[in-house]
C-alpha cells in the first residue's frame, strides 16, 4: 500500500513539474531596470536595461529602447530587437520621466501589478530629466540596476528618504486618504546619480516636488529614523547630531472642525559641536532649538499640503479610521480647514565630538 502510494506522489511530481516553464539564463534577457519617457508627438520611449556577466565577473550593461503610441506596444518593439526573449523576474527599479509622471502612470504600473513574476519590493522612481538617460549610465560593477535599488536602499535605511517600493506605492493610491510619493533621481555627473527630491502625486498624477533640504522634515512625519544625522545652527554655533532615533503619532483632538496633533519624538547624540564645553545648559538649548525648528518646518509643509490638496502624510485615512461614517466627499473642503499642531520632543543621550 505504502508502495502505492508512493508512485501515486512520484507521479504527481512528475507531472506537476511538467506544468513550470523553465527559463535558461543564457537563453533570456532579463529585465533589470525599465524606463519610460515622453518624446515628439506624445509617443512614449521605453528603454529596458539588461545586466551583461562578464568573465571578470563585472557586471555591465545594456539598453534597448523603443518608441510607441502606449505601454502596450513597447513590449511588442522591445521584444522585436532582442535575440532572447524577455523576462521580468528580477526587476529591481521603474523609472518614470517627469513628463510621463506629470500626465499620470496608472497605465504603466498596472502592467506591473498584473504580471505575477514581478515582486513587490521592485523600487518605484520619478526621473528629473529622462529615464534613459539614467538607466543607460555606468555606475558602479555590479550592474545599474543594482546600484540603483542600492541607492534607494541606503537613503531610505540610513538618510532622509521615507520608504518606498511598488507595494507601497500602489497602497497609498488605491486608499483613500492618502496620497503616495517616490524619490526623484537625477545624473549629477556621468557616473553619479543623486536623489534630488521627492515627487508629491495626487491620485498616480505628480502634483508637487519637495527639495533635498525638506526631505528631513517630511521622513519625521511619514516615516522612522534609525540612523539619521542633521546639521543645526545655535546662535553662532554649529551642531552635528547623529544617530538620530525618532517616531511619530497622529491624535485626534477635536472634531467639528478637525484638529489634529502630530507628536514627534527624537533621540540623538552631538556628534559635533563648533563651540567649548558642551554643558547641561547648552544641551537644553540646543534641544530647544531642534524642537522649535522641526516644529516650523514640518508646520509649514503641511500647511503647503493643504493648499496643494495633496495628503502625503495620510490625515484622512488616520481620521477616516477614527470616524463612524466618515464622507470622504466632504474631506477635501474639510482638508483644507484642518487644524494641524506639530509638537516635538527632542533628548540629546549623549555627547561626542566636540571641537
């Protein structure tokens, strides 16, 4: 009976293994890194990069790009100049040129959420001039691709970037109550790529842009720091502080009109310090001053928010999860008049550095 049964198991492996199509690495090219772009005529360019294995165990690159009327055809005029077939099971970054994110990329990462190969965690990025430009760059020895994701990676683990990836993104456009948003990456220089900003999106349309020097601000109302690093001024000195740990929460504290307040908690260390002696009175000053520039900052911002209509940080999803029959119609007339009051608390645990 046991004997049986095992030819029964053997069999069905058999049969079941016959069912998954096998793709030889040498007989394919995989899709790495993909890019669309806006040129004449409002015909899309997409370029589609693909990682060469040297025998230096380098990895280098190499792009087709084609031109079509939509999404749809692209795949069709890649497909036509390439020897292999494509595939897309190691995607690791999407780029969009401005000009597509300005008209809306819902038609471009529905593709992305349909094809079952393609995971989750693929990074999502606005170009600020031209995606191909960037994805036909050399940065790097182990593929553009890979750096960068890598790049996104480290800023979001380590800097000032909030987190982001494909599944976050479709999260935030598909609810309501919260607009999503994606890093902007630009070519500095022939071999560097930095990240310049973050694209604010209404709806899968790019509303707005916030520079490198507000990107501190935003991750302390979007996101955690772990290990993030500021530079303060302090009357005539400087101050380093790093390490930084923070979190934040959201309070409903009055409805009828809506008044929010956002609590912002902050631990770090002075990694350096321009003046003497670092005293508990200078430390208190300093965290003073921390707070009091967050709070501005990030007061601001929001404010900016609401004149913009956008909802990056999510104030109507948090109030819809806290309000019985909430209308949602009624939300962007309320939006505007909503009351947000930031408060911070800063604790400096230790002292380093000090020049």
């Amino acid at each position: 009976m046991r004997i049986r049964s095992f030819f029964w198991v053997l069999a069905a492996g058999i049969t079941l293994s016959g069912c998954v199509e096998k793709e030889i690495i040498d007989d394919v090219n995989i899709e790495m890194g993909v890019g669309y772009d806006f040129v004449e005529d409002d015909k899309i360019e997409g370029t589609v990069m693909i990682p060469i294995f040297n025998p230096d165990k380098k990895i280098g690159n190499f792009t087709y790009s084609a031109t079509a009327a939509s999404s749809r055809d692209l795949i069709q005029e890649v497909q036509r100049k390439s020897a292999q077939p494509l595939v897309t099971g190691s995607l690791e970054i999407a780029l969009f040129g401005e000009g597509i994110a300005k008209k809306g990329i819902r038609e471009f990462t529905d593709a992305f959420e349909r094809d079952a190969s393609i995971g989750a965690r693929v990074y999502f990025a606005v170009a600020d001039e031209s995606a191909k430009s960037i994805l036909s760059g050399t940065y790097g020895n182990r593929g553009n691709a890979v750096h960068l994701s890598q790049l996104i990676k480290h800023n979001m683990e380590t800097r000032n970037l909030p987190i982001t990836n494909m599944h976050l993104y479709l999260f935030d456009l598909y609810q309501e109550g919260k607009d999503p948003y994606l890093p902007i990456l630009k070519k500095v220089e022939p071999e560097i790529i930095d990240i310049v900003g973050i694209a604010l999106f209404k709806d899968d349309k790019l509303k707005s842009e916030l520079p490198p020097d507000k990107m501190f601000f935003f991750k302390l109302l979007t996101d955690k720091f772990s290990e993030g690093a500021y530079k303060l001024d302090v009357g005539k000195e400087k101050v380093v502080i790093k390490d930084l740990d923070s979190k934040h929460k959201i309070k409903l504290t009055k409805r009828d009109p809506y008044n929010i307040t956002v609590e912002i908690k902050i631990k770090g260390l002075i990694r350096e310090y321009t003046g003497h002696i670092v005293t508990p009175e200078i430390i208190k000053k300093i965290e003073k001053e921390f707070e009091e520039q967050v709070n501005k900052e990030a007061s601001a911002m929001i404010k900016d928010f609401q004149e913009q209509g956008i909802d990056p940080v999510g104030f109507g999803q948090f109030i819809k999860s806290k309000t019985r029959g909430f209308d949602f119609k009624r939300w962007e007339d309320e939006y505007k008049n909503l009351t947000v009051n930031v408060k911070t608390d800063m604790i400096i645990t230790e002292v380093g550095i000090v020049e």
